[in-house]
C-alpha cells in the first residue's frame, strides 16, 4: 500500500470498523460496492506528493490524525447559533445537517414538487434502488483514494431528484454541521442531484466546523442535468481553522443544458476541490468561477477538468486568487477536447496576488486539443498589486490600508457576476470587505 507510514492509524481504524458499518446497512444494496471500495483503497492508499495530481498539495497533517468514523449525533446547537449562518434567505429553503443527521426543526422544506430524501434513507428505501442503479457511482472516478472511501463509508448527504419542467423557484441552503466531537471527527458526505429536462434548481452548500477537534470531510457529489435544465451549485467554504475538506463534484450534461458551480473559498485549514465536467450532447454551457482569499499557513487546491465529447459546446473558467502571510494556493485546470468535439469554444484563466513574501500559488492550466475547429485559450498571472493605480486612489485622499483593499475587492468582484441569487452575492462580497479588512456599503 501506498504511503504506509502516513496513514497507517487511519487505515488501521478504517479496516477495523468497516465491518461493524457494513452490519448497520446490512439491507443496503451497496454492501459489495463497499467492500470493493475499502479493498481499492488499500491498494492506493492516499495520494501523496510523488503523486502528479498532488504534487503542489501535502495532505500528510490530516492522514496522519486519528478520526472518529462514526461521529456521536448529540449536539446542543441553538437557533440563534444557525441564524448567525445564515445569508439572511428569510424565503430559502434551509437543509440542515447536523452530525451527519438531518434535522427537520432547524430546516424549512417547502420543495413539495421535487423528490428529496436524506441520503441515508434513500439508500435504505427499495423505492429508490432503481434510481440508485441508474445513477448512483456512474460518473464518480472509481480510482481515487478519497472518492474509494467515500463509497465505503457514505451515509450521510442528500438525495434530489427535479422532476421534468419543474422550476424550483427557491434556491435551497444547505448546512454541514459538525459540533459537540470529543475527538477528531470523519465525515463521509454523498450528495446526488438529478435535473431532469427542462427543470432548473439552484444549490448553496456550506460547513461550518463549531469544535475545537478537527473535523475532515470527505464529500462527493454526482450532478445530472438533463436536456434544456440548469443546474446552479455554489459552494461557500468559510469554514474554521480546525477543518479539512477535500470535495470531488462531478456533474454530467445533456444537450441545450447549462451548468454553473461557483466556489468561494474564504476558510478551512486545508481544502481541496476536484471539478469535473462531462459534455454528453451539442450546445452545452459550463460554468465554473472560483474566488479564493486565504492567509496564515491555510491551503486551497483547485483542480477542475472539463471533458468536451460533443461538438459546438461552450465551458468557462474564471478563477481569482489573494494569497497572505504564508498561505499557498494551488490551481490546475483541465480542458480536454475530444477529436469529434468541432466548434468547441473553451476558456480558462487563472489570475492571483500574492500580499507577502511568504504567500505562494502554483498555476498550471492546460489544455488538451484533438479537434481542429476549436477555440480554445487559458491563461494565468501571478503578481502585486498596480502601483499606479495605488497612486491614484492615494492621491485621492484614500489611505494606502483602503485603497489596497478597493483594488483587490476589484480583481475579485468579477468572478461573482454570474451569481444570481441576491443574498448570496451580498454575503460573499461582505466576506470579501470582511478578508481585506475594508469597510464597504452593500
């Protein structure tokens, strides 16, 4: 196995506990697809720096803490405590995750028209193994340490099926909440979305870690949107300094279909996001914006990958980066163009300020081409501030601490355009005043 050393304590418990998890979902259809799981990840092993794909990331501080797999459900979280979370979405829906449980009395569900279950009780439910077989696990990638684990132990998350012409009018909130750990908590989130043809949905996926303890999600979601639906999914990673998150998204689409996933990374010790795009028919749109504003030793990884199989479709990337103290950023984008992909239009850009001497990113967008009638262009800069504009904004009566953070609010602000719901454009650009330490009217 690979990286014994380093993740000998957590595999040692991984392999001691599975059986006894497996005997709880012993009705569960997905028993071998567990078992198989758990044996390829102790082939694997985690990945480590030898590793292409995780050259510039070193995950050795979370693989080599001890975790709680089967964290306790007991939590004394109040409302006022998740109203302090809260975008100010009065008129959202709000799905909140407690320990791994859902909890109806802090959620409000008013999608009656669409199909929404806990995770945990649509993998139980026969009424739902059709759909399952359909979906479940068919586009995640099989040979990832993180995404094997997932599969063995996932139990917590959601299930959202939008039926055919449904509008969910409402965009829905949902919460990740861990609390009340007395030892370092894993959570093993699975999340499955189908959009079906002419439906529209949009998602906002937030964690938020309230111990001291670290906790270390590991979370996978599979997004199907069907012909002519739109599927928006943004992500709000704010989280505490004792968090690890390591995300794999994958999202398939159909033909005249259009999806969006905006990721806003302001929190969490180390957080990594795998994005992967499928194009499976003509005139598809994808989106992917990212906004990324650490400092401290924190680390964000950013690796997308978009997969052009069919002709005349569109994707877009456009991810920003401020980079303090000794915070490192890592951006690796992937755009693949199948050779019967023509009129393919791909774009991809990278661009980042580093604030101090100690701050890094490495940035590596690519680009692989096997079509000939394309336009395709990526893209990164990696620099400082523009001292004329600094000038002028002084020259103004501005002070050096303000005009600094006007700038850098700018260089961010348009990744965000594409956000279409209010309070959620409203939060992040108050976490952005908030991070440059800028006061600014909204």
């Amino acid at each position: 196995m690979q990286n014994q050393t380093i993740t000998m304590a957590l595999f040692e418990q991984t392999i001691n506990t599975h059986s006894s998890f497996l005997g709880t979902l012993q009705h569960s259809f997905l028993d071998e697809n567990r078992k198989t799981a758990i044996q390829n990840f102790e082939l694997k092993g985690f990945p480590t720096k030898k590793d292409e794909e995780y050259k510039y990331t070193n995950i050795k501080e979370i693989t080599e803490k001890e975790y709680n797999f089967f964290p306790t459900e007991e939590h004394n979280i109040s409302k006022e405590q998740l109203d302090a979370l809260h975008l100010g979405e009065e008129n959202f829906d709000r799905i909140v995750f407690i320990n791994g449980k859902l909890h109806k009395e802090f959620s409000k569900i008013s999608i009656g028209n669409a199909e929404f279950l806990s995770f945990s009780y649509a993998l139980n439910d026969s009424a739902h193994k059709e759909a399952f077989d359909k979906y479940f696990n068919t586009i995640a990638n099989k040979d990832l340490a993180f995404t094997n684990l997932n599969l063995a132990y996932c139990n917590f998350g959601f299930f959202l099926r939008v039926p055919k012409n449904v509008v969910i009018e409402k965009p829905i909130h949902i919460f990740y909440l861990s609390q009340n750990q007395n030892e370092n908590a894993f959570y093993n989130t699975r999340n499955l979305l189908i959009v079906e043809e002419g439906a529209k949905v949009e998602i906002i996926e937030s964690h938020h870690n309230l111990d001291e303890s670290f906790v270390l999600t590991n979370s996978v979601t599979e997004i199907f949107t069907y012909q002519n639906a739109k599927t928006d999914w943004h992500k709000l990673q704010n989280d505490s300094d004792t968090s690890y998150l390591v995300d794999h998204t994958f999202a398939k689409q159909e033909r005249n279909s259009l999806t969006t996933v905006n990721t806003f990374s302001f929190g969490g010790k180390l957080v990594r996001n795998n994005l992967d795009f499928i194009h499976n028919g003509e005139n598809i749109n994808s989106f992917m914006n990212g906004i990324t504003i650490i400092g401290k030793d924190q680390l964000v990884d950013h690796h997308t990958a978009v997969h052009h199989n069919t002709p005349n479709c569109e994707s877009y990337q456009n991810y920003k980066g401020i980079y303090k103290d000794k915070s490192h950023g890592v951006f690796n984008g992937k755009v693949f163009v199948n050779k019967i992909a023509q009129k393919t239009n791909a774009y991809q850009q990278n661009n980042n300020i580093l604030l101090d001497e100690g701050a890094s990113i490495d940035t590596k967008p690519q680009l692989e081409i096997f079509a000939d009638d394309v336009k395709c262009s990526h893209g990164c800069t990696v620099g400082q501030l523009n001292e004329d504009a600094m000038f002028y904004l002084r020259a103004r009566g501005i002070s050096k601490k303000e005009a600094r953070a006007l700038l850098l609010y700018a260089f961010a602000n348009d990744a965000m355009q594409n956000i279409d719901i209010e309070p959620l454009k409203v939060k992040v650009s108050k976490l952005l005043a908030e991070k440059l330490e800028v006061s600014m009217e909204f």
